[in-house]
C-alpha cells in the first residue's frame, strides 16, 4: 500500500513538473512572439514617421514654389 502511494505522489510530482515546465515555455515563447511583432511595428512606425516628414516638407517647398510662381506671374 505505501509502495503504491509512493509511486502516484512520485508520478503526480513529475506530470506536475511536466506540466510547469509546458507552461513556462509556452510563456518565454509567448513573450518571444510579442518581441518580434513589436520589433516588425516599430521599425514599420519609423518608416512612415519619415515618410511623414517627408511629405510634410514636400508639401512646404511646394508652397514655397506656389509663392514664387505666384510673385514671377
């Protein structure tokens, strides 16, 4: 009778042990996924920060040209 209580508590300590270490990789790989995303939509948001600025100064220079065409006419 011990012998077998023996084995179950040594059986549920190690399914236990199984079951803690699933739950600890499924989260550093969880964790490893949101890293990367947030990696791919950083470098996507400085992209069109600089397409912004890029435009912003396309749309000033165009007004500067509007001016001086305006001025020549």
């Amino acid at each position: 009778m011990i012998g077998t209580m023996l084995e179950l508590s040594t059986y549920v300590f190690f399914a236990t042990c199984v079951v803690i270490f699933i739950y600890f990789t499924w989260s550093v790989y969880n964790e490893y996924l949101r890293t990367k995303i947030l990696k791919k939509r950083s470098k996507k948001l400085a992209e069109l920060e600089e397409l912004i600025q890029i435009n912003q100064v396309a749309s000033k220079l165009e007004k500067k040209i509007e001016k001086r065409a305006k001025g020549i006419s």
